[in-house]
C-alpha cells in the first residue's frame, strides 16, 4: 500500500483519506466553499497548475463531491458545484480553520471571522459533543467495534482501551 492509496485500509479515516485527504484536494474544496466554481477562478486564486488542478477537480468528481454543470448563463463552460457529500465536509474545513488560527496564527491577527448569517454572532468552534451537549475530550470516550471491524482495526481499539486500565 503506496502513501498515496489507502483503499486496502479497512478505516474510516483512512478512507476518507483517499478522497480528500491531498492538501491541494483541501484547498480546491475550501475555495468552493466561497462560492469558487469555474476551473480559471480555482487556477487564479490557488496559483496552482493546470494539470494538478485537473487531476483534483476529476477526483473529487468521480468520489461525487464536487459535480459538473454547465454554466446557466453561457451554458458553454463547466462549473463546480458542491454535492451534498462535498457540503457535510464543512465541518471538516471549519475543525481545520479553528485550529490553524489557534496553532499557527497569524502575526498580524485572526485571517478569518465566522458569523452566524441570521443572528450576526460569531460562531463557535467546532467541537466533539456528548448527546445533552457537553463539550467531550479524548478521554471522555469509549471506542466500541462495529459491524464492519476488522482485526487489524479490533487491535487498535484494544490497544487505545487496554492503555486505560
């Protein structure tokens, strides 16, 4: 298994990795999240080549998160849209924003506020929640197997719960 291909690794991260995980992948989604549609302007904004941006924009296509339409205006060019796969990745891109500005910050000050549109207050970062809404750590949870553990997967939440005791 290259470090590029995480196919044969029975993980969820693992898998989700494979589809997103390059960091030019990252970037391309988090300039579509404001709204960037049209290879030129992801190319513009990203100084990224040509044959990168391609390769990308295919993946991310052929994984259906990212889907192409013809332009409604021209109906000539291709623009890409967001899938509802591609938007549940928001809260991926925004977990990644709070701890950039929070690791690595900026000298000069925070890059980028976010803002409840409909209330105009700041909205709070992104954390691992317990059902009646307590904020969780590491520590707090429990790993269980699923249906779909493998062994190798089995041993690793072994070896997590096993360092507990």
């Amino acid at each position: 298994m290259s470090k590029r291909d995480f196919q044969g690794l029975n993980c969820s991260i693992a898998q989700a990795l494979d589809q997103i995980g390059e960091h030019w992948t990252l970037m391309i989604l988090r300039n579509a999240f404001h709204g960037v549609r049209r290879f030129e302007d992801f190319q513009k904004q990203l100084s990224i080549s040509p044959t990168i941006l391609s390769a990308r924009l295919k993946k991310l296509t052929n994984n259906n998160i990212l889907r192409k339409e013809k332009n409604k205006k021209d109906g000539r060019s291709i623009e890409y849209r967001l899938t509802e796969k591609g938007l549940d990745i928001y809260p991926i891109l925004i977990a990644m924003l709070d701890w950039g500005e929070k690791y690595a910050p900026s000298t000069e000050g925070e890059r980028i506020r976010l803002v409840d549109r409909k209330e105009g207050r700041p909205v709070r970062p992104v954390r691992v929640l317990a059902d009646d809404g307590r904020p969780l750590t590491p520590r707090d949870v429990t790993v269980l197997p699923g249906d779909g553990t493998d062994d190798i997967l089995q041993n690793l939440i072994d070896h997590r719960e096993n360092r507990k005791s």
